[in-house]
C-alpha cells in the first residue's frame, strides 16, 4: 500500500506543479514580451511554415507552423484571467486574405490588433512550452531561444553519451546513437515543437543511466514521471521515445543479469503501463481542470480529437506504418545490421537470444502506435516518424545481443598476440 501512496503523492505533487507553473506564466503581460516577440516576426514570416535546415526534404524540415501557434498561445493570455487562460489555451487564427492556416501570418495580424480576441481554444494540451516560452521571451528573441535549445540538447546528448559508454562501453552504446542520427536528430535543436520530447527522452537515458543496477521501483518512477512531463511538453510529435529510450538503456543494462524471458517481459509490461498512467494521466487531469476552471466540455472536445486521429476515412492503418516506415534512412541501416549479423553467425551467442526477442517487442511500439494513431501519423509522417528510433535501435540490439563478444574478444587478442615478435 506504502508504494501506491507514493506514487499518487508524487503523481498530484507534479500534476499540482503544472497547474502552478502554467498560472503564473500567464500572469506575465503581453508587454513584458512584446518586444523581443516583434523582433522575432520577421524572420520567421520570411521562412515560412517548414523551412528546411542543411538538407532538403520533408523529413528534415522545422515546424514553424507549429512553433507560430506556441507564440500566438503566449500573445492571446489574459493576465486578468490567468486561470482562465491556462486552462482553455487561447490562439487567434482569423487573419484576413489568408489561404489555409498559416499561423504565421495570424501572429503577425493579431499583434498588429491586439484588441482582436482569440477564436480558438486548445483546451485539450497542456501547452507548457508556452509557459516556458513566455519567461525565456522576456530577455531574448524566438531565434535566440532555437539556440538555447540547441545548446542544451547537445550538452543531453553529450551527457548521456558519456553515461552510456562508461557503463556499457562504446560498442553497445552506438546502436542507440546511429539510431539518432538516422532519425535526424539535429533537426529536433531548433524548435519549440521537437526538442521537448527528445529533451524528456535523453534526460530519461541520463537517469536510467545512473550508478549501480537501478531497482525495478526506482524505474517505474522514472517512466511515470517522464510519460507525465511528455504530455505537459509536447503537442504528438513522437511522445513515445519518452518511453521507448529509456526502456533500450533499461535492457541494455538488466541483459548483464541472468534473467528468463518471462521475468523479461514482465518488467516490461509494469514499466510501460507505469509510464502509460504517467502519460495519460496527465492528460486527462488536464481536461478535468479545465472542466472545473472553466466552462469548456474538455472531455468532450478531447475525445472528438482522439477520434480525429484515430480516424481512417482518408487512409488505411496499414498505409500510415507504411507512409512512416518509408523514412528509415534503409541502406546504413541494412549495412549496420549486416556487419552484426556475420559477427553474430561466426561467434553466435546462444544466451543472447531472450534479449534479442525483447528488443525487437519494444521495437514494435512505434508502429503500433502509428497504427491506432493512423490519421494524424499519416498526416504528420514527416515528424512522427522519428519514433522509429526506438525500432532502430531495437533491431540493432537484437543483433547485437547474438553476437558472443567475450568470444570475439579472444579470438581478437590471440591474433593481436600471435602478430607481435617473438623474443629470443
């Protein structure tokens, strides 16, 4: 019972916090952060919606579309009603002479006419990087909060590049940061929409990381947390490597011990539901609040929302795994899986094979996720694809794990041994 208690007081204390943090963000006027939010206009109406960074492609593309919507939420709060306001989530997108919704463009109109009232609520999210936002904007501009970002998710990677080679070593560390790069990871530091859930995911790693074996408990924590933190943070990008990260680091570590497949798997389940009730949690207290705070039927436009994504008038299912599967960058990761699989055929580790199966279950979860989520993954499939770093990795792993490199090892140092000069 003790455990439960600690987990529901843990659960209201982050859940209160939000709430708090949310509040008093939108207690800071519109005025304090009108200046560096003008000079931000600019460069952002001349880059458009999805700028392409170095490389050109969907794929590669920030999500200024998105990014615009994070400002307009910190330009439509009211200070006068700061409850009211982090509850419903206003945004203004009733720009004139403009085609579709170029969100830019509706910045841009409703901070030319601020006495212009919103006239779309996003009650259903949490919207925190707008209140993270909204204190950054205070002494800096929107391009200079891209290169904050940039600067901590490359001190997190950094980091748990570290973490991950001092515990395991680099050879089963590089599956998960070839994963990474084969998901663009560089185009995730430069947006407000994208590093939120890749930030949560490599601070998880970090953690997941930390000294000793981490006990079963400590864990369930940690992904109850992280899942909680991703659905205050992100907007459906790709929640899932919050959960999926840290899960490869926690196999990496427990595939030392000696455990049956059963107990294998049963960690597994307890950890991913720990990290569910997290997630959706969050979620749903987001929508009571705002039924209590507000005169919004939150529940009832959050599940009209659900439905939407979960829709397949437009697409099948299968098309939308498809449509994201199509991303993996197919001919590095082929030539990955190939060098592992001759090293695991001439030095195969039959012990491995357990860890192997767990890796590729866990490397299931993004395409069950794109499955149930069909319409917004098919829709969206130039961000959420990013998920697959979890497949990725996972593959990789599952090779890895038949490979007997104690084995390897030997047979490397006795070569090494056999090539010196003898002395007579």
């Amino acid at each position: 019972m003790k455990p439960l208690l600690k987990y529901l007081k843990v659960f209201a204390i982050i859940i209160a916090s939000f709430f708090t943090f949310s509040v008093l963000s939108c207690l800071i006027p519109y005025k304090s952060i009108q200046k560096n939010i003008e000079k931000s206009l600019p460069e952002l109406l001349e880059e458009g919606n999805y700028p392409n960074l170095i490389l050109k492609g969907d794929k590669y593309s920030q999500d200024n579309f998105t990014d615009a919507a994070i400002l307009n939420v910190m330009v439509c709060s009211d200070p006068k009603r700061p409850v009211w306001s982090a509850m419903s989530v206003p945004i203004f997108c009733q720009a004139p002479n403009t085609e579709g919704w170029y969100v830019i463009k509706h910045l841009d109109y409703k901070i030319k006419h601020m006495d212009l009232k919103p006239n779309v609520l996003y009650s259903r999210y949490w919207f925190g990087s707008a209140s993270v936002g909204r204190i950054l904007l205070l002494v800096m501009r929107y391009q200079d909060v891209k290169w904050l970002l940039y600067i901590v998710s490359t001190l997190l990677l950094l980091l748990f590049a570290v973490k991950m080679v001092n515990r395991v070593g680099w050879i089963k560390s590089l599956p998960l940061f070839l994963a990474l790069l084969f998901a663009n990871f560089f185009v995730t530091q430069f947006s407000m929409q994208f590093f939120p859930v890749m930030a949560i995911a490599l601070i998880g790693g970090i953690l997941m990381c930390g000294k000793g074996q981490k006990p079963q408990k400590k864990s369930a924590m940690l992904l109850l947390v992280t899942g909680m933190f991703t659905a205050y943070f992100d907007l459906l990008t790709a929640p899932l490597l919050t959960l999926g990260l840290p899960l490869v680091v926690y196999l990496i570590l427990q595939s030392e011990e000696e455990k049956s497949l059963y107990e294998i798997f049963k960690s597994l389940v307890i950890l991913c539901l720990f990290w569910l009730i997290g997630y959706a949690g969050a979620w749903a207290m987001k929508w009571v609040l705002t039924i209590i705070f507000t005169d919004l039927a939150a529940i009832d436009i959050a599940v009209l929302s659900v439905k939407a994504h979960t829709d397949t008038d437009t697409n099948t299912r299968w098309d939308s795994v498809v449509r994201n599967f199509n991303q993996i960058p197919l001919v590095w990761l082929n030539l990955v899986l190939t060098c592992s699989l001759l090293l695991a055929i001439f030095r195969f580790n039959k012990k491995g094979i357990k860890w192997a199966i767990a890796f590729l279950a866990v490397g299931l979860f993004p395409y069950v996720w794109y499955w149930v989520l069909a319409h917004h993954s098919y829709q969206h499939w130039w961000f959420t694809y990013r998920a697959q770093v979890i497949s990725m990795a996972c593959v990789m792993y599952a090779f890895v794990s038949l490979i007997d490199w104690e084995r390897l090892k030997l047979k490397l140092k006795i070569r090494k041994n056999e090539k010196q000069p003898q002395n007579h």
